[in-house]
C-alpha cells in the first residue's frame, strides 16, 4: 500500500475519486508486518493508511472544487 501510494503521489496524477472498500471473514489468526490481526487491519484500518497516504491528492481535489 505504501509503495503503491508513494509511486501515485510521485506521477502528479489527478485522484479524481479514493473508495475505501474491503474485506476479510473467518480467517484463521494471522497478524500483518506491524503485528495487527489481519481482520482488523484489512477491515478497518487499511483504508484509513491508504487514505492518510494520499491525502495530498486528495487536498489537491478538494482545493480544485
């Protein structure tokens, strides 16, 4: 996400439009490279980062009006 995020940020592209949306259930206990449960992060926290990643374009769209 990281790196997908930093290489859009980087092209200057228009973000025209950001949907968070995913999901996981009945997955057995898994936790990501940070150490968060895997439900929680895909479910909740995933889409938070992304969009906290591309806040800037996200500022740029808002600012065009």
């Amino acid at each position: 996400m990281d790196l997908f995020a930093e290489k859009f940020i980087s092209s200057e592209r228009k973000l025209d439009l950001l949907i968070n949306n995913a999901g996981i259930m009945w997955v057995p206990l898994r936790r990501d490279s940070r150490g968060i449960e895997s439900q929680l992060a895909t479910n909740y926290l995933g889409q938070f980062h992304l969009t906290a990643k591309l806040w800037e374009a996200l500022k740029k769209l808002m600012a065009q009006g």
